[in-house]
C-alpha cells in the first residue's frame, strides 16, 4: 500500500534534502524512503533503555521492600561469618 506525507521541512533540512538530491541523483522520496529505512535499523538495534534501579532479578516475594520481617537482623554483625553476635571493631 503506497501512502503520500507531507513534511514542512525548516532550511538546514531542506538544503540537506537538496545536497543527498544533488550528489546521488535520488528523487527527494527516494531520499525520505532511504532515511526512514535507516532510522528503523538504528532503532531496532538500539540498546534497550535500562532504568537504574528497577530490579533485574525477580526475588519471588511480592511484599519484599514493605514486609519489615525481611529485615530483621539485616546489617548486624551476627550474620556475619564466624561472628557470634558480638559487636567489635571493624568487620
């Protein structure tokens, strides 16, 4: 199915389209056609967007980061290797 746009074209872009028009003899479709062409790969190949901090593992616990019970003893010496509760110098 074929489809006519119409694209109001500010001067830098206009004298882009002229130049690709002159200097590789495509009709002015030709070029849009080409550029479209060229924009879809760039964007199919594009990296996905990654948000920082979205969690990229899923921990199967739905209440993870309201459930306070998750967090008892988080951060205390005793869950340390070897550590027997006591709390000392350095780690």
């Amino acid at each position: 199915m074929k489809a006519t746009i119409q694209a109001r074209l500010d001067e830098e872009t206009q004298a882009a389209l002229n130049l690709l028009v002159r200097c590789h003899g495509l009709k002015p479709s030709e070029v849009v056609r080409q550029g479209i062409r060229l924009v879809v790969k760039q964007v199919e190949s594009a990296k996905p967007v990654e948000i920082i901090g979205l969690g990229k593992y899923d921990s199967g616990l739905a209440d993870l980061s309201t459930n306070k019970k998750y967090m008892e003893g988080f951060g205390s010496h005793s869950r340390m290797k070897g550590e027997s509760g006591k709390k000392g110098k350095g780690r």
